[in-house]
C-alpha cells in the first residue's frame, strides 16, 4: 500500500485527555502527517493544544468529565461533538479512553462513520471486583452504551492485552477479525537502550515506582510494603516518581502524599516528563497496579534493561515472565509487594540476568513503529 492511501482523508481523533496523546500518540499523528491527512482533534483545552496548532492540526475544544456520568453534562458534551463533527465533516473517527469511546463512538454510529476504537485499557470501573454500587451501576450504562456503539458495521477495536479483548469480546459477542491486539502504544528503542545498572551507593538497591499517584496503581500497598522492609532491610530504597491527579476519582490526597514522602526508605521527586534518567539510575521498576491496559513504564523500564516488579492482572502481567524478567505479586497485597521487592534485592547477578531479559523482549515486541504501521494499516482498512 502505498503512502497515497490516507492523503487528503479527514480524520477526528476523540479524546478527554490531550497530554495522553501526546505522550502515547504522538507518533501515530506524525504518521498522519506524513500521509497528508487532515486531522482534528476534540478535547478538553490544555496547554498542549499549542503543540497541536504547531503540527497544523486543528482543535476543536470539548469539556468531556474524565468522571462521573451526570446526563445533563453528557448530554450537553454529545450535543457539542455532533457540533464539531459537522465542522470537521470526518471520513473517519478516531476514539481514545473509555469517554472518548463513548462519546465518539455514538456520534460515529449515528453518522454511520468508520470508528476506530482505541482501548488504553477498560477504565477503573472495570477494575475492583468489589466496587461500590455506584461503579456497578456505571459498568452498566457503560456495557450498554458500548452495546449501540459496537453495532456500528464499520469498527475496529484496538486492545492493548488479550484479557480486555476477552472481557469485552465474550460479553458483546465481538468478531475477531474486528480486534487489534498492540502492546500498547509501543516505545522508541532508540530513546530508552539498555543501559548497565549503576553502582550500589551505600549498598542501596533502587526500586523505581513512576506513575500517576492513584490507589489503582498501588500506591497504598507502596506506604505499606516500606514499613516492612525499612524492618527488614535499611538497603532498599523505593523512588516515587509522580504526581497527584486531582481530575480522577481514584487520586491520593495532599495528606497521604505527605505521609508517603516522609518514610525513610521513600524518596519522593514529583513528576518529570523525562523519565530515562531515573530508569537509568535505579535497579528495577515496580508497579503494583490494580489494572492496565499495558503500562509505558513497564515497557521502558524492559528497554532500558530494568528488573520489574508488578502484580498478576490484566495488562501488568503481559510484561513479566515469572523468574526470568521480574516477579509477579498478588493485587492489593502490601505484604507480597514487600517480600518480593526484598527477594530481588538480594543478587545484583539475578538483577542483570533478568534485565537482560526485559531488553530482550522489548527489541523484540515494543518497538513503536511496530504499533504506528498496525494502526496506519486499520486506518487504510476502515477507510477502504
């Protein structure tokens, strides 16, 4: 196929988190523009809309709530998209985490649009087996309102582990041949090499947890599991990389936050964009997530050579294979997160072999010009 295939084609990506795409996108936008494509963009405004306008892409401004599921708001925010669509006059539509889904996904059905479908991962409704009656009642407006939206004939949905396809695949009886599989967004191999694990400063053996600061990635268990190794081991030292994120439902507070940063073995640096230099300097990487689509960290930190440490759930355990690149703990349990964080601190020699391991897996499945040509391939296919 030649590069002519999406010349000149329209086409709107919809999404409630602009930073997100750049951060996990942004190399599918640069393939666009080389193909000449036109492309819009509707999300809330951020900052990084200047960086849209400085790649000639136009945005258009759309308040979707990253939570709650008020039916006035949505409606008003489904109104306004209807709005954009007959301005940007779309041949197709791009849609990225579950309020984008949902609202580009109608707006795709109605207009009876060719709907790429990106699942970053099915939200945290989906994640707590034992949520509250609200999360319930919001997985089912959500399953139903996927129901209409995935009777669209012209659909392609991208997962990013088998789990979430599964999940959605057997409860909405979704074709195969309708389903993308990528290890998420992939990672440029050029950005994060190997690189050898530092010295042992002071005998200390780093762990690095870079994340959003929510309970859903573990940072309970991370407070927890400290206070059994400081008792253990004074050698190991966890790195929180990070900030609070006050739109998600599931965020820390300032207060915890403060507690956290005031352990001994816990050294707290707030967030940085870039994170090589900490994946450079620590032994292994930990997240003890609750449920991913597939975690960039994990992904950088196997390229960058690094050990990891993350629980058995859906899109977590798609990175580690057990003994060989890290160690898999059970979720929401502080006590196995701390016993295996000391279990790999015990040998630098296990350290290397096992990030050998990772950087292995990662030149041979992450590279994120594997995932830019599977997606420019289901633009082609959808348009076709």
């Amino acid at each position: 196929m030649t590069l002519n295939n999406l010349n000149a084609k329209r086409i709107l990506i919809v999404i409630n988190n602009l930073d997100f795409l750049f951060s996990h996108r942004k190399e599918i936008l640069e393939m666009l523009i080389k193909n000449n494509s036109n492309i819009f963009v509707a999300s809330p405004r951020t900052k990084a809309v200047k960086e849209l306008e400085s790649l000639n892409i136009k945005h258009f401004e759309l308040n979707i709530s990253r939570s709650g599921i008020n039916p006035f708001s949505e409606l008003i925010t489904l109104f306004k998209l209807f709005k954009i669509t007959n301005k940007a006059k779309p041949h197709l539509i791009h849609t990225i985490t579950m309020k984008g889904v949902i609202h580009g996904g109608l707006v795709a059905k109605l207009y009876k649009l060719p709907n790429l479908i990106a699942f970053s991962g099915l939200g945290h409704v989906f994640t707590n087996q034992k949520a509250s009656f609200k999360k319930t009642f919001t997985k089912k407006i959500i399953n139903y309102l996927l129901k209409l939206i995935l009777s669209n004939t012209k659909k392609l949905l991208v997962f990013h582990n088998q789990d979430d396809l599964n999940e959605l695949k057997d409860f909405h009886g979704i074709n195969s041949n309708d389903t993308l599989l990528t290890y998420g967004s992939g990672i440029d191999l050029a950005a994060f090499s190997y690189s050898d694990l530092p010295t042992f400063k002071s005998n200390k053996t780093i762990g690095l947890f870079a994340s959003r600061l929510l309970k859903t990635k573990g940072v309970e268990e991370i407070f927890h599991a400290s206070e059994t190794i400081y008792e253990k081991n004074r050698n190991i030292e966890i790195w929180i990389v990070g900030e609070i994120d006050d739109g998600n439902p599931d965020s820390i507070n300032e207060d915890f936050l403060n507690q956290l940063a005031m352990k001994p073995n816990i050294k707290y640096f707030g967030f940085h964009e870039k994170i090589y230099s900490f994946l450079r300097d620590c032994h292994f990487v930990l997240l003890p997530s609750h449920r991913e689509g597939m975690p960039k960290i994990l992904l950088e930190a196997s390229a960058s050579g690094r050990a990891i440490i993350t629980t058995n759930v859906p899109g977590c355990r798609d990175c580690v294979y057990e003994g060989r690149n890290g160690f898999l703990v059970e979720s929401n349990n502080y006590k196995d997160l701390a016993k295996k964080i000391i279990r790999i601190s015990k040998s630098e020699n296990q350290l290397i072999e096992f990030g050998k391991f990772s950087m292995k897996l990662a030149q041979e499945n992450y590279s994120v010009e594997r995932v830019v040509d599977q997606h420019k391939q289901a633009y082609i296919s959808l348009l076709n």
